[in-house]
C-alpha cells in the first residue's frame, strides 16, 4: 500500500511539470516563451480559443469543489461539524462561499472588456474584496475560536405532577427524590464532547483550505491545478509517515517525526515555488495578483504586496502553516481508520481519545513541536546559507544581478515568511491547548 501510495506521489509530481515556467536565460524562442507564459500567468484574452480557455476555467471550478467537498466529508465523519459553534458554522458555509465567488470572478471575467460598462466591470472587481473579507474573518475566528467541538447537552429532568399529587407534603417528597436522582446521576455521567480526538487537525486543515483557496485567486484559475495537486501530495506524504511510524514505535513516546518526513515536507515547499509557475527572478513575478480586486490607482500598496506575497511564497506559507499535521497525522488516521492502520508492537488502549493523547502529554508533545520546528527552519535557513555563499563566490560573475543576487533575495524573503508562519502555527497551537483547558475545565 505505501509503495503504491508513493509511485502516485511521483506521478502527482511528475505532472506538475506543466505549470514550470522558463526563465529568460532558457528561452528557446520568443514565440515559444510568449505562448508559455500567456498561459501560465491567466490573463484574460492571451488565450486565442474562447473554449480552451472556458475548459480551463471548468476544471478549476471543478477541482475547488471537489477539494472543499472531500474537506467538508472529513471534517463531518471526524465530528468536528456536529454543533453550531462560529467555527464550525464557518467550516461549513465559507468555503462554499469562497468557491462561488471565485467561479463568478472567473467567469466574469472570461468576457470582452469591451462589451462591459463600467458598472458592472466595478461589481465584477468587488467580488474579490467579499472574499478577502471572508478570508480575514475565518482567520480572525480560527485564531479566536479554534475549536470545532460540540458538548452534547444534557437533558432536561421533567417533572410530572398529578392531580392526586398536589399537595405540598407529596411535592416537596417528589422534588426531593428528583433533585437526588439528578445528583447521582451527574456524578456517574460521562460527558460526550463531538470531535474531541481531532481537534488539533480540524482546526489546521481549515486553516489550510482557506489559505489554498486565497492562493487559487491569486495565482489564476490555470494554476489552480497545481495548488490541489500540492495538498494530494502533502497528504500522501502523511499517511506514509503515520503508517511507517506506527509500524515501528514499541510506546508512545517514539512517535516522533523522523528526518525524512521533515525533509520531505520541505522539498514540496520549495518544489511548489516553482510548479506554480515562478522563478526567482524579478521579471517572472506575476504583478497582476496585486491589482485583483484593487483598482489601478497609486494606493493601497501594503495591500498589493500582501497579495504579491501569497501570490508569490503562497507554498512557503501553507506549508509552514500546517507542519504541525506531521505530528497529528499518526494519532488521527489510527483514530479514523483503527481497522486500516494497525500496529503489532505497541498497545492502543486509550485509541478513542486520538489528538487528546498529546494533550495528556504536553511536555512530550511540546518537545516534539519544538524539534520539529526547528529542524523545518534549519533546512530553509541552511538553503539561504548556500545561495549566499554562491553570490559571494561568484560575486564578480558577469550574471551575478540577473541570477545570483535576484536568487539570494528570493531565498531571504521565503526564509522570514516560513518562520513568520512556523511561529503563527505555533502561536496557533498555544492557543487551541488553552481552549482545551477551558473546556475540560467547564465539563469538570
């Protein structure tokens, strides 16, 4: 089953190939290059075929779908849809929301500019602000409420008086046998809290759809093909890990991340810098993500360069964002799948409490977090480390501003954005450990 698992990851990767985009150093011809890169970028009307481009258009809207579909089906199984908490009405309805609204741009887009007014070119340029504004208030309420669980109430005691019972000896008997059988019957009751053994996960894969689902905006419905083929990738990639590393534990405790997982997970970072059709170069960057949704005057630049940014390193931040799922994936899919994944070394006794395993363990837990962390950094912080020290080397190459410099800031400004989002995971989980407590503490 891994081997299969890991000839598709290869496949998934192969495929990507077609979202590379050259630099100017290897052009073959201007004809070629210009066809290339009028369909990696999008732009509206450097496609000749009105269809072709329409197919293009489809099969985004398609795959966006089916990923917040699958999402949605994960998330309900796992329990983490079950109340009507902000969060979870947030995971249910936004994404779809998102995913409207981005069919429509698209779409709209797709028409001649000339056969518009300007009335309806203005609303067609409001619909990327409504989602900004979904997406600034799912990270807002991920961050403030991060948990997706839901306490099952506890019913209610109805008392039934006849009319032969009405007196006040016989009432005051009957509240008082009903108030002690209450009492011992909370004292014995054991609480059921909905998607408690996922409840570090749920709350990062939501935070990876809504960043996937901004990075498909900005980078064009050509590409969005890409970004999904990423998360096939990431998520093969942690099934692989969690069943290799269930495999060998003999205890709990050597449940950890190995070398290879951490390794891996930052190659997908780096390689998907590239098959999003970028180049660490300033003439590849794709300047029309700054101008989505934001009109043609000389304002609002702290905005464009947001936007440049996730356009640009949107694989650095998501994958920075959700490293902690290498450290969920084993107790998780051990939880969804108990049958699937086995293990013939080590007791799975407590198997129903999942993710709340390593809540028990916190000083395990938070160890591991912080070797994992710092390795992830290390291995971007030693690639800066080799770009650097190849500009200094060929400090006096004849191409040293058009590759090696362009190269080095490239690889510095991916380095501060991956520790700025380790750091927000980690503030993340800090966060969701403090709700935790406050909810054993109300069930207690």
């Amino acid at each position: 089953m891994s081997l299969l698992i890991v000839f598709i990851i290869c496949l998934l990767i192969r495929s990507t190939n077609y979202f590379w985009r050259q630099r100017n150093e290897q052009k073959q011809s201007q004809q070629v290059e210009q066809v290339y890169m009028n369909f990696i970028i999008g732009k509206v009307g450097s496609i000749i075929s009105k269809d072709l481009e329409m197919i293009f258009v489809l099969v985004a809207i398609a795959l966006l779908s089916l990923y917040i579909t699958v999402i949605k089906i994960w998330l309900c199984d796992c329990g983490n849809l079950s109340g009507y908490s902000p969060s979870e009405i947030l995971a249910r309805f936004s994404p779809a929301i998102i995913v409207v609204t981005i069919s429509c741009y698209w779409i709209l887009k797709l028409q001649r500019i000339s056969k518009l007014n300007s009335a309806l070119i203005q609303r067609i340029n409001s619909l990327p602000i409504i989602i900004y504004i979904l997406f600034v208030n799912a990270i807002f309420l991920i961050f403030f409420r991060p948990l997706t669980v839901f306490l099952l109430p506890k019913e209610k005691e109805n008392i039934s008086i006849y009319q032969e019972e009405t007196t006040i000896p016989k009432l005051y008997k009957k509240i008082k046998n009903v108030l002690y059988n209450k009492k011992i019957e909370d004292e014995n009751e054991i609480p059921i809290v909905f998607g408690l053994g996922t409840v570090y996960s749920a709350c990062f894969v939501l935070l990876s759809v809504f960043l996937c689902l901004i990075y498909t905006l900005l980078l064009g419905f050509i590409i969005t093909p890409s970004v999904i083929l990423m998360n096939l990738i990431c998520i093969g990639l942690l099934y692989i890990s969690a069943i290799d590393r269930i495999n060998r534990a003999t205890t709990l405790e050597f449940l950890h991340v190995p070398n290879p997982s951490i390794l891996c997970w930052f190659l997908i970072a780096e390689y998907f810098f590239y098959a999003t059709g970028h180049q660490p170069s300033f003439s590849t960057i794709h300047w029309d993500a700054g101008f989505i949704g934001i009109d043609g005057s000389l304002q609002h630049h702290s905005l464009r360069a947001i936007l440049l940014g996730i356009n640009t390193f949107g694989s650095h931040i998501i994958l920075g964002m959700t490293f902690p799922l290498l450290i969920f994936a084993p107790f998780t899919l051990r939880l969804v799948f108990p049958n699937l994944i086995k293990s013939k070394k080590i007791q799975w006794n407590d198997i129903k409490q999942g993710e709340l395993i390593l809540f028990q363990n916190d000083t395990q837990f938070h160890s591991e977090v912080f070797n994992v962390a710092g390795k992830y950094i290390l291995l971007h912080a030693a690639r800066v480390f080799v770009c650097m020290l190849a500009a200094t080397v060929h400090c006096r190459h004849l191409m040293v501003w058009t590759i090696f410099a362009p190269k080095l800031i490239f690889e510095g400004i991916s380095f501060i954005i991956t520790v700025a989002s380790v750091l927000t995971s980690l503030l993340l989980l800090l966060r969701i450990e403090n709700c935790i407590q406050k909810l054993i503490f109300q069930i207690t």
